[in-house]
C-alpha cells in the first residue's frame, strides 16, 4: 500500500511543477496550438495556448514508477516487475507517438503532424511488439504477464483468442491487441477536445483501476489458491502504474483545468490510452473496462457513427463529432460540458468497481458454499 501511496505522490508533485515550466517555455517560443476553423467558435481564442503538456504526465507516471520501486527494494528487496515494465513501455511507446505528431505541429510547422498512415503503423509496431512481450515471462507458476483469453473480470475460459498457440491463431491475437490498443489511444485521444476533459476523466479510470488492482493483489493466486483469487500476475505493480496516473493526471488538469494554460497534446492522450489499454490486458478486464472507461467509448463511437452516417446517408447525426463538440454547438457553456461528462465518467468507473467487487463476493459466496 505504501509504495501505491508513494507513487501517487509523486507523480502528482512531478506533473504540478513540470507543467508550469513547459508552459513558461512554450509561451517563450512562440509555440502553440492551432485550432479547427470548422470547431466550435468558442474555441477560437485557445489558439496559440502551449500545448505537449503530455510531457509532464508522462515524467510523472515514469518518476513515481521509478522512484516508488527504488523504495521497495530498499525496504522489501522487490521493487520492479516485468508486468510493471511492459505497461510503462506501452505507455511510453504511445507517448512517443504522440510527441512526434505534436513536435512536427509545432516545429516543423505541419499542422496535421503525423498523417493517419504513420500514426497507424507506429501503433501497429507497437501492438505486435506489446502482444509478442505480454506472453513471455512465466513466473514460478507459469503465470504471464498477459494472457491469450479474452476476459471480462477474469479470463474467459471458453474464448482463447490464440485458439490454443496456431500460428493462425497468434496473428488474430495480434489483430485484437493493436485494435484494442488503436481504440483506446484514439478514444483518449478524441476526448481530449475541452478544457480538463481528458485528464479529469482519465484520473477516474485510474483510480477506478487502483482499487480494482490492489484489490487483485489483496487476493491473489500467487499468495494463497482460495476461493475467489485472482490469476494476475503483478497485480501490484499494476495498481503502483495506475495510482502514478491518477496523481500525474490530477497534477496537470490543476493548469489545464478552464481556462487551459496548457493541452496535453496527442503527447499525452496517446500514451495515457496506452496506459488504459495496458492496464486492461494486463489485470485481465478487457471487457470490464468498456464500463469504466464508459466515456471514452461513447466519444469514439459519436466519431465512428457520425462518419458511417455521413457516408451512407449525406446525414449527420451530431451537430459535431466528437459529441462534446454537439453539446458546445447546442449553446452548452464549456464547463458546463466538461462537468457533466466527469459525471458520466465517474458514473462508468463506479459501475465497473461495483460489478468488479459484486463478481468477487459471489465467487467467493459460490466457490466457499459446502
């Protein structure tokens, strides 16, 4: 618990003190965000705000990481897992994504930054590396770090992706993890469209994810085979990953919150998807978060209906995708939008705790019954 604590701590003081010398050097530059003549015209005024704040939220999530470990091995003698560090590198590897699209915005003067195809081979290269690794590793109980199961609370038992390890059936995994990983960067990515959306509703998830993952850990297999225990392996890990999230998030929403003085930039919202997506394989609820991250799936499914109606129709079904922007465009004042989707945000990481901890005591109530 201490290390969670910790990690909590620090990446919160990382995030709230690396954010304002971004935006002073930023700002110093010249250097800022250009914004969607098509957007709301609200938004207008935003133009020029520093923006790769993504920076401080990555150094945050990748001190506590660091420093938290360093801690536990002074005090326990095990401080990093190799699930820990998969995670990380997901999140870091999206990162880079992203710092790449925001560097050629900003610097080389290209404002679409990374065309589609890049972005989508970068997160392609990332996927396979991710589904390859997460496999590897077996600990003294043939736990690894990810498993082949699709699962929902657990793994699913009766549905393994890899169809029992065929060379046909490693590929269709493969296929599930670069389209879970492309889904959850672009869904954080597309939220991240007002004010304190993303990182405010991002930090509920992870809190969501620190309980779900200290609970695991709690509970797990690898300590004591009972009743209601948990295949996971490195759960706390896991929770240290998600703890430093939520600090480094509610860090930098103090300066991003309206009126922004810095956007996290794809920087950011591609790796904290990466950090969503990770967190999922790895504490195996690839299926629980969609509740929890309920927002996220809403704002990538306004953009997926509103394409799909457009072409097929000449239709639109919002006044503007994503449907934050339907809402601005409706007279919704922006804050006003941003609080009401934490609501909707905080709404889905409850519900997925509550099914989460529901499923654990009927387990418990079913497998411990004569």
């Amino acid at each position: 618990m201490t290390q969670i604590i910790i990690a909590g701590i620090v990446a919160f003081l990382v995030a709230i003190f690396v954010t304002p010398m971004l935006i002073r050097y930023f700002s110093a530059e010249g250097l800022g965000q250009e914004i969607r003549e098509d957007g709301p015209r609200s938004h207008l005024r935003k133009r020029g705000t520093p923006t790769m704040g993504g920076i401080a939220i990555i150094s945050g999530i990748t001190i506590a990481y660091l420093v938290q470990g360093f801690y536990g091995l002074a005090t326990t003698g095990s401080g990093f897992s190799v699930t820990g560090w998969i995670v990380l590198g997901l999140t870091l590897a999206l990162g880079a994504t992203g710092f790449a699209d925001d560097y050629i915005k900003l610097f080389k003067g290209r404002n679409l930054g990374l065309n589609k195809t890049a972005k989508l081979l970068a997160q392609l290269a990332i996927a396979i590396v991710f589904g390859v690794v997460i496999l590897q590793f077996p600990d003294d109980l043939g736990l690894t770090p990810g498993s082949t199961n699709l699962s929902f609370i657990r793994d699913i038992d009766t549905i393994d992706l890899a169809i029992g390890g065929s060379i046909v059936g490693l590929v269709l995994f493969l296929v599930f993890i670069y389209i879970l990983i492309a889904a959850w960067s672009n869904a954080v990515n597309l939220t991240d469209g007002l004010d304190g959306l993303a990182a405010g509703s991002t930090a509920m998830v992870m809190g969501a994810y620190t309980l779900i993952t200290f609970w695991q850990f709690r509970n797990s297999c690898q300590v004591e085979v009972e009743a209601g225990c948990y295949a996971v392996r490195d759960p706390l890990d896991l929770a240290v990953l998600a703890a430093a999230g939520l600090g480094a998030c509610v860090g930098f929403l103090w300066w991003n919150a309206s009126p922004a003085k810095i956007f996290m930039g794809d920087t950011g919202s591609l790796a904290l998807g990466g950090l969503v997506a990770g967190l999922s394989v790895a504490s195996r609820t690839e299926l629980l978060m969609i509740i929890v991250g309920a927002l996220f799936v809403m704002e990538a499914a306004s953009v997926v209906l509103q394409v799909a109606s457009f072409r097929s129709t000449g239709k639109r079904i919002f006044r503007m995708a994503p449907f934050h922007h339907h809402f601005e465009n409706g007279g919704w004042n922006e804050v006003t939008v941003v609080v009401r989707f934490w609501i909707i945000a905080a709404l889905g990481a409850l519900g997925g705790v509550a099914i989460f901890y529901g499923e654990w005591l009927s387990s418990t109530a079913s497998l411990g019954a004569p």
